[in-house]
C-alpha cells in the first residue's frame, strides 16, 4: 500500500493539534509601548472576588483598562497558583497572594518588582507595619491588599439578659461562654463561643491565633528561637482546648466548622461570642445578610489578658497581597493596577465594598466610615495585630502548627506537648535553614 | 535493498501512532521521570526551579519514619476494603434487581445511573452540607425521630462513615452497571435448563450467574479498587482529611506534604510508592485471578 499525502497530512495535523492542547489560551502579544487595556486578574472565591466584581468597574473607568476576574476555589487555590507561578504561566497579570506563601514565592523568584511602581507620596500614606510586608530581601514585590485583624462579636441581647457585658479579658470571655451555653428560646442548644479546630487550610490556625497572641506569646523570639512554648503560648492553647474539652461552651463539631460555618452559628442566632475576622462585619452585621441577629450584635476589641501585672492586647492580622507574576505579558496594565489600588481613590472603592486596604487615608474618608462603622475600631485594632512569621519556610512552619494544635484539641495530646513539640519541630528547620546555631 | 514506496509503507503506522505516542510521553512518562528525579531531592517548593539537593533515598526513609504516612495507609486501607466491598454487594443486588422483568425497568436504570452523573465536586459539597451538625437533613432526620444529632465530619469514626457513604452511594451504579452487562449476556436456555432440572433461585444464583459473571466481577472490583485506593476528591471535599487526619488517604497527604507543607520532594516520593503498590496490586490481582478463555 501506497502511503498518501494525504494520511501522512492528517498525521501532521494530529501531532499539531495535540500540542495545541497543551497550550494554556488565547494570548495577547505583549504591550509595546503603551499600557495594554487589558490585564486578566486572579481571585479566590469569597468576599474578596465580590468585592473586586464591583471595584474593577471604577478603576475601569478611570484607567481604561478592563479586568477580567480569574474566579478560582479557595480551596484549590493554594495548589493552583502555585502551579502557575512555579511554572512561568502567562495566565494571569495580577494575583491575589495569600500572605504566607508571599516568601516562598518571593524566594523562588517568581514575582515581578514593585519598586518604582508606588510614588513617595502614595507610599507615605500606606500603613508602614502593612506595607513593609511586601518586601522580601529588600525589594518591594507586593502591595497588601488586605490588612485583615479580628474582632470581638458579641450578641448585646444575650449578654443583657444573663445580666453580662462584652468580656475586656479571657476570664470574662469564658464567664460569658458559660452563662450563655444552655438551652436557648426555642429549645435549640446555644453555645457561648464557636471557633475553628480543623486543618483544613490551616483553619484552626486563623482563630487559635488570635487566642495565642492575646495572651501574650509569641512564634519567634528576636534570634529567629522558637517560643511558642512559653508558659503564655502553653496556657492560650490549655484554655482553647478546655473551651472544648473541659467547659463544653463551644460545639461539638468544631473540628468541621471553617469560616463560613462559624459565621453560620452566629447568624443562626445559636452562639453569644465569637472571634472573627473584621471581613465577616458585612456578613453579620448587616440586615441584607443577617436579618435575625444583625441589630442585636456589637463588636470590639479582642479580649486581652492580664499577664504579671500587666493588660496586653493582641490578635492575628493577615496579609493576602496583590503580586505582579514575573510571567505576565502585561506588566503595565498591571503596574497600573498596582498603582491604583495603593492610592487612595482605589483603596477607598475596596474599603467600601468590604476589605480593608492599607492607605491610612480611607480611615478618615466620611465616605467610607459611612459605609463601613466597623472602622470606627479598625485603627486601634490594627495596633494590636501580629502576623504569622514571614519566612520562605512559612508553609512548612505553618503545616506543623496547625496540625498540633489540632491535636490539643482532639485531645491526642496535651497543650504542652504540643508546644514543645512544634517548638523543637520549628527549631530542626530554622537551624538547618541557617537562622540560628 | 528496500525501495521508498516499501520504507514508507512500513513508516505510515508510526505517523499515526505519533500523536498518541507524543501525548502518552508529554502526559505521562516525562512526569514519570521528572517525578522520580524530585523525589530523590529533598526540594522546597521555592525551590522547584533551581532544585533541591541530592538526598538519593532520604525521602522514603523520612516517610516510613513519618506517623501520618502510616496513619494514611491505614485509611486508605479502611477505604479501599469497606467501599470496594460495600460497592460489589450493592452493585450486584442493583445489578440483579435491573436484570429483572419489572414494571418500568427502562425507568429504573435510568434512575440508577444518576449518581454517576454528579461530579465529585457537587456530590461531595452535597453530601457535606447534608451531614453538617447544625443544619443537615441527615441530623434533621435522626433528631425528628427522637435520636441524638451525630458528629458527621467532626468525629473521628462517624467521617469515615460518612466519606464512605458518599462514595459508595456515588460508585455502586457503576459496579451494578458493569455486572448488569455480565448478567445480560448469559444464555436464557441455562437457565430454562435449570429450571427443569429443579434448581431453585438461590442455586441458579450461585452455580449459574456468579460463575459467569465472574470476569465482570474481577474487572469492578479491580477497577474499583485502583480508584478507591488512589481517592482524592470525595474526602478533599467532605472532611478535607480530618478530623485531625483521620479521613487523610494517601493522595490528601500527598497534597498536603507538597502544596500545605511545601515539601515537594517528599510529596513526589509518596506519589511514587502509590505507584509502585497499585501496580503490585495489579500484577498480583491479575496473577491469581486471571481467567483464561475457554
């Protein structure tokens, strides 16, 4: 048999056709000169990607560049940028880095610099502590796009009736949860606390945190030594666990409750307390989202506590960041991006709808204090606020944390033992790493 | 010597073999490699582009040493028997009930087959909120009749239950499917020949449909098996591994070791010891139960 043109075209063209498979979409050629007047902009699902929906349009209109929104599974999403960053993907011109990995990705040389995208004057206004975060061996590779820090939630109503008022220390707190756990009006069991105790992305990190800070602990000492095991870190985790264990004011099923569920029990009028992220105000202080309890609910400051004499104050702030990707082929539609969200017309259109930028100026805009009341805190609680330690080992430290703690709670092992055994843990890879002998 | 007309009639099989053959080493064998050359590095994830050091068997000695590796064999171990095993009694029973001249039997195999049509996303998001404490219709149920809420993802032995219930509710069609096919194509004159011969139900059952469908057995119950052992997405969506580990398969752990953990040479080292088992696990499958044609 004669081979033919034509089967060896229609082979030709399958090989081709194969490869094209491969290939991750449409590209735009890369900008010559001008800004290019589109930038496509990653996202995970939440608050974050309903916010952006609605604050693209405003810089859409003012710069002239369109977005297009990169909507992805929060729980996927760890893996899937990592994937992208890691590989050199074109795929994306802005990303919205979740804090703890900023590091790692830093160190991997996957981000693209920010040193001459901010002015001076822009960078005055930004909140120092925030936006020295974006800097990795320093050089500026990140704008904070969210100064995320907890708060105190308190149901005004049930703390009357029982004769209580919204907890200033963890004492009070678990007086409260006490007073409130029992039989509720309509016979359902309430619960004076809920929190988060699973692994899941590091869940019970991003509420026992708070806890650990507020009373006093620290991760790392000034020479990079872990300390989570001193006597305040070993006693937060002791008392988070007997929020549990020991004083049952919490639900049994804390080990599944994420940040949705806990919001959940709270709007279902089933908690009295919880601690949550300042993001959560929208979602349980508003009638739109929770009409049962939204005027019965106040917030405040984190409860501190009294260590030797002394009151401190302390909870977890986080900082997710907007990152260029060093791959992306539209770098100054993204600078402009950048730029944008760092002044204040676009920090005061992601504060209005939701987030918390860091240009201190939208603190102060009647504007946006108008639509958002939680920020009548927001300033003195954003002294308080500590962040998980920002290294390149920060995932694997993090890992470690989490699933400890998870434990204590479980009751596979004591609070102490889990302190000392992510201690001894953090210390095999911080010494390896060089940060101390 | 070999004229052209002869050389390119013997090279056109390769022409049409190449796209497949280019996909099946982009796709598979390339990773393959790739993946065995990360698991002999100790390799951050920032590291995934200059490469980690040179640590030869280092993680697998790291991983046998590891409790959450153990811990994940174990679970996964639970998994594979109890589903595969819950999966062939229901799929047959399915598959037998299907093969039954019944009222509307056309309407219930179409029935049958709508677990197979949820992705696992969507059923295990699904499942999930209906064996949430607070407000799931499972725990609605039980307390309507007077029984106590269960701690469907929050308790250790109750996640498991429920990861297995979601997945063999998803997967017994597919089992029923597969011996419904075997059950099809025995020969009515058997069992007429049965029949006048004094066999009872039971005894057509067992000397007549098991024996014949014996191969369609051992291709669910394999296929199942690989599937099962190598899970993902039903317990990533259900219990994301937990409580504390303890719906944690093999391939969560992978993930976690890599993208939670950043330790993206041990997580290539368990993926290969994964390999390694499954294909063990095929090769003696197939060894002692392997059927010849008559």
């Amino acid at each position: 048999m004669k081979a033919s043109p034509f089967a060896i075209g229609l082979s030709v063209l399958l090989t081709v056709a194969s490869f094209s498979a491969f290939a991750s979409g449409k590209q735009e050629a890369p900008s010559s000169g001008s800004a290019p007047r589109h930038i496509v902009l990653a996202v995970f699902t939440g608050p974050e990607y309903s916010n952006m929906e609605i604050t693209k349009n405003v810089f859409e209109k003012q710069t002239g560049i369109s977005i297009t929104i990169d909507q992805i599974g929060r729980s996927a999403y760890e893996a899937k940028f990592t994937t992208e960053l890691m590989s050199g993907s074109h795929a994306w011109d802005v990303l919205y880095l979740q804090g703890e990995s900023f590091q790692a990705m830093a160190k991997a040389g996957t981000l693209h610099s920010l040193q001459d995208v901010i002015s001076k004057k822009v960078q005055s206004e930004l909140i120092p502590a925030a936006f020295q975060k974006g800097y990795y061996d320093g050089k500026l590779y990140a704008l904070v796009a969210n100064w995320h820090t907890n708060y105190y939630y308190y149901r005004k109503d049930l703390l009357a009736n029982d004769g209580l008022t919204p907890a200033t220390d963890w004492r009070e707190f678990l007086t409260n949860a006490q007073k409130l756990t029992g039989p509720g009006p309509n016979g359902q069991q309430m619960y004076g606390d809920v929190y988060r105790a699973g692994t899941a992305n590091n869940s019970i990190h991003f509420n026992f945190s708070n806890y650990f800070l507020a009373f006093g602990a620290k991760w790392l000492n000034s020479k990079f030594q872990p300390v989570m095991n001193s006597p305040q870190g070993i006693a937060a985790l002791q008392y988070y666990v007997d929020l549990k264990n020991k004083y049952h004011v919490v639900p049994p099923d804390v080990a599944a409750v994420g940040y949705s569920e806990l919001n959940q029990y709270f709007q279902s009028g089933r908690v009295g307390q919880v601690i949550q992220w300042s993001a959560a105000y929208p979602v349980l202080m508003t009638k739109a989202q929770s009409p049962q309890t939204y005027d019965k609910t106040g917030e405040t400051l984190v409860p501190g506590h009294h260590l030797n004499g002394t009151y401190v104050r302390g909870s977890l702030a986080t900082n997710d960041m907007w990152i260029i990707p060093k791959a992306s082929q539209r770098v100054a539609g993204a600078d402009a991006f950048i730029r944008w969200m760092a002044s204040a017309a676009g920090a005061k259109e992601w504060a209005i709808n939701g987030d918390d930028p860091i240009n201190s100026l939208v603190y102060k805009d009647p504007e946006v204090l108008k639509a958002r009341p939680d920020y009548a805190i927001a300033g003195t609680a954003d002294q308080y606020a500590g962040t998980f330690p920002a290294l390149p080992e920060g995932p694997q430290l993090l890992s470690i944390w989490t699933d400890n703690l998870a434990r204590a709670v479980e009751g596979q092992i004591t609070a102490k033992q889990a302190m000392d055994t992510i201690a001894a843990k953090w210390a095999v890879i911080l010494k390896k790493d060089g940060y101390y002998n | 010597m070999i004229g052209r007309a002869t050389r390119r009639r013997r090279l056109t099989p390769y022409y049409f073999a190449a796209p497949a053959v280019i996909y099946l080493f982009g796709m598979w064998i390339y990773p393959l490699i790739y993946s065995v050359n990360l698991s002999l590095h100790q390799t951050e994830i920032y590291q995934l582009m200059t490469g980690g050091s040179f640590v030869g068997l280092g993680n697998f000695g790291e991983l046998f040493q590891y409790n959450r590796f153990w811990n994940s064999l174990r679970v996964t171990g639970i998994l594979t028997g109890v589903c595969v095993g819950t999966e062939f009694l229901l799929g047959l029973g399915l598959a037998i009930l299907l093969n039954t001249a019944i009222v509307a039997r056309r309407v219930f195999r179409a029935i049958a087959i709508i677990p197979l049509m949820l992705t696992p996303v969507v059923l295990g998001t699904d499942f999930k909120i209906m064996f949430n404490y607070l407000y799931g219709v499972v725990n609605w149920a039980l307390t309507t009749v007077g029984l106590q809420p269960v701690q469907w993802l929050s308790n250790s032995f109750w996640a498991m239950v429920s990861v297995m219930i979601t997945e063999i509710w998803n997967q017994s069609s597919f089992v029923a499917l597969i011996l419904l096919a075997g059950l099809q194509s025995i020969p009515t004159e058997l069992y007429e020949s049965a029949f006048v011969d004094g066999a009872n139900n039971f005894r057509i059952f067992w000397s007549i449909r098991l024996p014949l469908i014996l191969p369609m057995i051992f291709v669910a119950v394999f296929w199942r098996t690989i599937a099962v052992f190598r899970i993902f997405d039903v317990p990533y969506i259900v219990t994301s591994g937990g409580p504390v580990f303890s719906t944690e398969a093999l391939s969560l752990l992978v993930n976690d070791i890599g993208y939670q953990a950043g330790q993206m040479g041990l997580a290539a080292a368990l993926s290969l010891i994964m390999i390694v088992a499954m294909i063990a696990f095929a090769l003696i499958y197939n060894r002692f139960f392997r059927f010849e044609n008559e």
